[in-house]
C-alpha cells in the first residue's frame, strides 16, 4: 500500500497508476477509475463487464479501495469475479459466500507469521497472551497486512475496536496472491466465519497501547477460544 499513498487525490492519477501497472479485472477489462453515473444494477457486475470502477474524487472510503486496487490486483480482482459468478445464481437473496467476500473487502487482513504458538494465540482470541505477554515475539515474527478499504479509512482515526477479518499466511508469501489463492478454494457455501477475528489495533506500537491495562477491555479484546 505505501507506494501507492504519495499519489495525487484525482481520478487521473489512479488511472494513470492503473495503466502503468496493466491492472484488470479477472474478466479481462482494463480497470478505470471513473466518476458515479448513477448506472441500475449491480455494481460487482458492472465491474466485470466494463472494468469501471466508480470513484467519488471526495471520498476517503472510495480513494482507499482504489488504492487497494492497486496494492493488491489479484485479490481484488478475484473477489470481483466471485461477487460477479454468484450474483445471478442468488434470485435475490444474498448467499454467505457473498457476505464473506465483502467483509474480507471492507476489513480483511492477512497474518504473517510463521510461528505457530503466536498463530495459535490469535486463532484462539488470547489477545493479552499474545499482545502483551509475547509482545517482543510479535513484533518480531507477526506482521499484519491490512487490505480492507474500511479499515484503512477508519484507521486515519485509530481506536481500539476497528477489527479485521483475518486469513493467515507465511513470510516470504506474497500476500496478494496468498489472499486470492486462499478465496478461490473457498466453495459455494463458506461463511465469514472462515476468516479469524483480529483486533489489529493491538499490535504492538499501532496505537498508545504500550500498558497491560489497555488489553483489559473486553468489548474490543473479547478473551476465549475462537474454536
């Protein structure tokens, strides 16, 4: 993501960004960034079919998931292409892949991390263990990378209750392709519960989060087993 922050706030310079980069949707289209047509249908849809991606030039919110585009082509372009396969077979009615696809949009993560011990902790949602008790190991072995377009709005304002829905990964993996790896294998009926819960704002150093006390608030670091 840091390359792409310098850029200028405009349309133009996305799409130069894009261009430069030969981004595109699984579909084939050249991805464009372009101003809301207020166009009827669905919007993954249209993606799909012209590769045009409306961009309020005002919206934070709208800025980020171009950004992200950017960051991460594959996974963004695969969870177009799942939204686009599923839309006409749902009559309607949204389905829980779906729902698991636009969390992971709006809030996914992916832990790197290739000790098992720390992995573990995460999965079983031992946040003072892990954030407090192991703080020197995470920093040294756990790094996060954040692709959701909400939460990287949200984190211009951090607080402690912006949670990610994480999959986890090991160092030396591109995290790119490892999320849209990890989302192709998922089948019709996976859920948003596939992804791990991740209170990223307590990684160690992301936030004023150097006392034990700050790990105490169940209402952002729920303690239990995840199953």
């Amino acid at each position: 993501m840091r390359p792409w922050l310098g850029l200028p706030r405009s349309r133009e310079a996305l799409n130069e960004a894009a261009a430069a980069a030969g981004l595109r949707t699984e579909s084939g289209m050249p991805v464009r960034f372009v101003a809301p047509g207020g166009k009827r249908g669905a919007y993954e849809l249209r993606v799909d079919e012209t590769g045009c991606i409306e961009t309020r030039a005002e919206s934070l919110h709208d800025w980020f998931n171009a950004l992200c585009w950017l960051a991460f082509p594959r996974t963004k372009a695969r969870i177009n292409a799942m939204h686009a396969a599923e839309i006409p077979r749902e009559r309607g009615r949204r389905g829980r892949l779906r729902d698991l696809l636009t969390i992971f949009d709006e809030g996914g993560a992916i832990v790197l991390c290739a000790d098992d011990e720390l992995n573990r902790l995460a999965r079983e949602l031992r946040w003072r263990d892990l954030f407090w008790s192991e703080r020197s190991r995470v920093r040294a072995a756990m790094r996060f990378v954040v692709l959701g377009h909400a939460v990287l709005e949200q984190a211009l304002k951090p607080w402690p209750g912006v949670t990610c829905k994480a999959l986890f990964a090991r160092p030396g993996e591109d995290p790119d392709q490892a999320a849209a790896a990890w989302l192709a294998s998922r089948s019709e009926g996976a859920s948003p519960r596939e992804l791990a819960p991740l209170p990223v704002f307590g990684y160690p150093g992301w936030a004023d989060n150097e006392r034990e006390s700050y790990y105490d608030d169940e209402r952002y670091f729920r303690q239990g087993k995840a199953g």
